[in-house]
C-alpha cells in the first residue's frame, strides 16, 4: 500500500530513531533525492542546449545565448518561494509527486521548439523559463527533509539531500551532449535532451507517492513560516548561502559558455561539468565536517580559501592558461560545495538558540529559513551568468564579474567571523516562552 500521513513523528528521541525513526527517514530521503536530483538536472539543461544552438541552425548572438542560460535561474529562484511552503500546506509526499510531475512542461517544450530553426527567440524563452520549475524543487525538498532527521544529523543529511541533486547539473552537462548524437551521425538531435528525463520523471512521481510520507506534525500556515523574514538572522544567513549556493548554480550556469568565448580551442561540454561535480561530492562533506567541528567554522574557512583562488582564476584568464583556469574554478566549486553544506549547518543552531523552549516553531522556522535562503542564493543561477555578459560587453573579459565575486566573498567572511564565531559574541537572543517572562540569558553560537 502507498505511504500516507505519519502522526507521530519523535527523530529525537533516541529510542524512536533506532526503532522506526531512521528506516522511514532514509525511505523519504532516497525519493526525495531523486526527484531532486531530475529538478537540478532539468534546471540547467539549457546551459548544455544553448552551446549547440548556433551548430543547428539557429543564429543566436552571445548576449541572447546568456540569456537563455540565465532565464532558468531567474524563474527557479523565484518559484522556490512558494515551493518552500508547500510541504507544509501540502505535506512532503504528495508536493513532491506534483512537483516532479511538472517537470513534463519543460522537456516537452525544450524536445518541441529546437527542432525548429526558425522557432522564434521569445519561444526559446519562453521554454528556457519553464525550465525554472525545475529550480524550485531544492526548497521544498530541503524543507520537507529537515523535519525528518534528528538535530545531530541534519547537517550530513541535508547535505546529502542537495548533493544528491546538485549532481544533476554535472549529470545532465556530462550525459546530455552524448544523448544529443545518438543516432544522428554527424547530425544533433537536441530534442532528445528533453525527451531522455520524461521516463524518469514519471518514475519519480510514482515513487514518491508509494514510498514517501506526510507529516502530520510539519502542518503550518504561511503565515507561521513567512515571519522567518523578520529575523535579522535569516538575512545574515542568506546572505552567506548566496556566498555558497550561489555561486555554485551561478558558475555551473556560467561555466559551458564561458569556456567557449575565453578558450575557443577547447570543447566546453568535455570539461563543464567537472565543476558542478565535485562541488556537489563537496556538499555532503561539509555538512559532515559541520557536524564534527562547527558549520562557523567550516564556513570561516571556506570563504577565507575562496578569496584566495578568485585571484587565481582571474591570473589564468590574463595568462590565457586553460589549466590554470579549470583547476582554479575547479577549487572554487569544492569550496562552493562545502559552503552549501556548512551554512546549512548553522541554520538549525540558529532557531534551536532562539526557542530553546519551542522545538515545534524551531524546526518550522529552521524549515522555512532553508527554503527562504534557498530561494534567494538561486538567483545567483540568474545574475552570475549577466554579470559575466556584462563584464564581457563592457570589457571584453570576465575579470570584472570576478572582482565583484571575490569582494562578496571578503562580505561573507566577515559576516561569519562576527555574527557566529567570534569569542563572546551574543548574536542571537532566545525568544522567551512567556511574554511576561523576563528573557534569558543570550548564548553565543560559537559553537554552530
């Protein structure tokens, strides 16, 4: 029989984890990561078409090319806003069987408008947009995971959660250019890479809804989750998850194109996809690590390292050494990927330090703040890419962008050290449990 709804639901409670708790959160992490994984891999497909276009007929300047690999990010970062509600309205199980059920749009019309050269660019828009349902998915899968792991192991499984989609992008940027010739000869079928995921996403659909659950507990309205935009905390931590996410789905977005304007002599669908890989085996890494020894930490360290390679990429691309400049970016991505992980790690510290007496508004808060800085770090898959057009317009390279880069890291690095590791700092004041209470003394997170 399908799974339905679980009302009693205790992952803290040692006794209950071993005995039911970790066989049914592994069984909805599986699923979820799969229908993740077929989101991130469909929210990028056009960073692969796009390079391709021009080789079918189609006659596409360099600005509307960017575009067309930017216009996902701007749509998915936006629909992760109602997705990070969803699970909570909806329930987990049955948003992730709609959920991946729409992913249909996007490849059905991807297969439908490149098969056409004289497709008109607003439709190529028009289909690249849709594929921006895809983006949307990370907030609510990430949202509806959190409330099934116990407050020890949410960094290493969140972590693995993202991971296991973030590699959609490096799978989709590796398999899609050889789905694209099979059988063609000589010729590109670029429809096929809409075509390929359609089996899979009906799978997905099907698994999520036999062997995923609801959680009855995890019920909220929006009104209980948006008010997460009122903490100055939620804010600090989107801005460094913009830091960590960010840039990866920016540079992964990025990455084909850039390649080929910069380093004409190489094929940038051979080498793309090494960078959305292993920052996406780097996630699940630095949510580990978080879990050892402090997501600030981590973090701190992380950032410190990023703004020592940006400098080297932008050496690389002066030097005109592609080596150079793949194995920089290459560093960058794991750092990226850490990042994701580590910065998820602080956010349960964060909302368990403000209620300590209110662990249901804790983990709907800590939900609704992954989905809510989730949502605005993806819009990094949208400017990351404008921003490396703009740069290029302007100055005929990319070292511009990558200045701007590099002092938003310094940004990152410093909201860290002060806001969650520097010794005696009190960033975050517990919310009392009683209005008439006075208010407890204010711990520091030195320890997130």
């Amino acid at each position: 029989m399908p799974s339905g709804t679980i009302t009693h639901w205790e992952p803290d409670d040692p006794t209950f984890w071993e005995s039911t708790g970790r066989t049914v959160a592994r069984r909805n992490l599986s699923w979820s990561i799969f229908a993740e994984f077929l989101g991130f891999s469909i929210w990028q497909l056009w960073s692969v078409v796009a390079v391709k276009l021009n080789d079918v007929g189609f006659s596409l300047t360099t600005g509307q090319l960017f575009w067309l690999v930017s216009i996902p990010g701007l749509v998915g970062a936006t629909m992760r806003f109602p997705y990070t509600f969803a699970p909570a309205r909806f329930g987990g199980r049955s948003w992730t069987v709609v959920s991946a059920l729409l992913l249909l749009i996007p490849t059905g019309l991807l297969a439908w408008m490149v098969t056409d050269p004289t497709t008109p660019y607003w439709a190529l828009l028009l289909a690249a947009a849709t594929a921006g349902l895809g983006g949307g998915n990370f907030a609510s899968s990430m949202a509806n995971i959190s409330y099934f792991y116990p407050e020890t192991k949410k960094g290493a499984a969140l972590g693995l959660n993202a991971a296991g989609g973030n590699i959609g992008v490096a799978v989709a940027q590796k398999m899609v250019p050889l789905v694209i010739v099979i059988g063609g000869g000589a010729a590109l079928h670029l429809e096929y890479a809409g075509l390929i995921y359609m089996p899979f996403i009906l799978l997905a659909a099907y698994g999520a809804w036999r062997y995923m659950d609801n959680l009855a507990g995890t019920k909220s309205t929006f009104a209980d989750q948006v008010c997460v935009v009122k903490h100055r905390q939620t804010w600090l931590l989107t801005m460094l998850y913009i830091g960590a996410f960010g840039s990866f789905i920016g540079y992964s977005a990025a990455m084909p194109l850039l390649i080929k304007g910069e380093f004409p002599g190489y094929d940038p669908l051979t080498y793309a996809f090494l960078g959305p890989l292993v920052g996406s085996i780097a996630r699940p890494f630095g949510g580990w690590l978080a879990d050892k020894v402090g997501g600030a930490k981590v973090t701190v360290g992380v950032f410190a390292a990023m703004t020592v390679v940006v400098p080297g990429v932008i050496a690389a691309l002066n030097a005109g050494s592609f080596p150079a400049f793949l194995g920089c970016f290459l560093v960058l991505f794991v750092l990226s990927g850490m990042a994701n992980g580590s910065v998820f790690r602080i956010v349960p510290k964060v909302f368990t330090a403000m209620y300590p007496d209110d662990r249901p508004r804790a983990l709907r808060e800590t939900a609704a703040t992954l989905g809510f800085s989730s949502a605005v770090a993806a819009y990094g898959s949208f400017l990351i890419p404008q921003a490396f057009k703009e740069s290029i317009g302007a100055t005929g390279g990319p070292e511009l962008a990558l200045y701007g880069f590099l002092a938003y890291y310094v940004i990152c690095l410093g909201i860290t050290v002060v806001a969650y590791l520097r010794p005696g700092v009190e960033s975050v004041q517990p919310v009392p449990a009683a209005a008439p209470a006075p208010a407890p003394a204010r711990p520091a997170l030195a320890e997130a």
